[in-house]
C-alpha cells in the first residue's frame, strides 16, 4: 500500500502496472484523463468546505458566500494533476475576486487547522472534517465548488466484475 497526492500520477502508475488498483479525484467539467488500460467508476461525490478561525468575521453564518472571502489569506494545496487548485481559481473569478494572498500547503491536516485556528488564513476541505478548537467548518454557498472521488484500476490486472462497471459522471451536488 501506498499513498500518491497527484491523480494524474496515480493514473501513470496504473497504466504502466505499477499498481492495480487506487483511489483518485476528479472535478466538474474535468473528468480524470487516462488511456483505455484503466478503467474508474465514482465513489462519492463531496462538497468543499471552507475552514475558518472561529474570531473569523463570517463564523456566525451558516453558510458563507466565495465571494464573501475575496480579502482573505488562503491555504491552498498545489496542483494535483486532476484539475486543483484549477477549479479553485476559477470559482473565485466566477464569483468576483481572485485571491489576494496563497499559501501553498501541503502536509498534516492538524498543522493546517492549527495555522488557520492562529488566525492565519482559510482554506477549503471535506465535508466531513472535524474541527480542532480555534475552527470553524461551514459549507459555501451554492456549493460552488466538489469534487468526486473514484476507483481506478488496470483492466489489465483486476478483471471488470470485481471493478464494477464505470459510471457516468454524477451532478454536482445541490446547494441552497
């Protein structure tokens, strides 16, 4: 067992039969890229959260607008190969701003929300992240930004019954 960041380099591995089988990431509009030897099918697909300090001035909202961050630091983690932080920038020029300070990070998820807990800037995660003290997690308005995670495998090493079929792209998920 290993551990990739970068999807494209998952689907490299996976073509050229260094592994079998992985999980990766795609985005809306960019569907994971990759020769007809691998085969994906959706797991989930997942809205983006934004992680505040809880003094942040939008933490009593219960859902906070892009838009609303534009003069916020971000933590942002680099290019994945599938399309991040891509949709991040497009989603803050769709919703008016692009942002005016970035940290690029990528390391330990406590690390990330101890920095934002000290006030240092905010940052999109899962939906499902559980904040430390000092953070708050809220979901963005609209859900304007998600993405799907997926099986990819080698059709050349686990046969198609125990894949599954691949599915077709499911929507966005629908925010209020």
């Amino acid at each position: 067992m290993s551990s990739v960041y970068a999807s494209s380099e998952i689907v490299e591995l996976l073509e050229t039969g260094v592994l079998d089988a992985a999980i990766a990431v795609d985005y809306p509009g960019l569907e994971l890229s990759h020769s007809d030897s691998v085969g994906h099918r959706g797991i989930v697909t997942e809205p983006s959260f934004v992680a505040l300090p809880v003094d942040h001035r939008l933490r009593h909202r219960t859902e906070i607008a892009l838009a609303d961050l534009a003069g916020d630091s971000w933590f942002i983690t680099p290019n994945d190969g599938a399309g991040w932080p891509g949709v991040l920038y497009s989603a803050c020029a769709a919703a008016g701003f692009a942002p005016a300070v970035v940290h690029e990070f990528l390391g330990d998820r406590l690390q990330l929300q101890n920095m934002i807990a000290d006030g240092l800037g905010v940052s999109l995660v899962q939906a499902t992240t559980r904040p430390i003290p000092g953070v708050v997690v809220k979901p963005l308005t609209g859900t304007p930004l998600w993405c799907r995670y997926l099986l990819a495998w080698r059709r050349a090493g686990v046969p198609e019954e125990v894949a599954g079929h691949s599915s077709p792209r499911p929507a966005p998920p629908t925010g209020s």
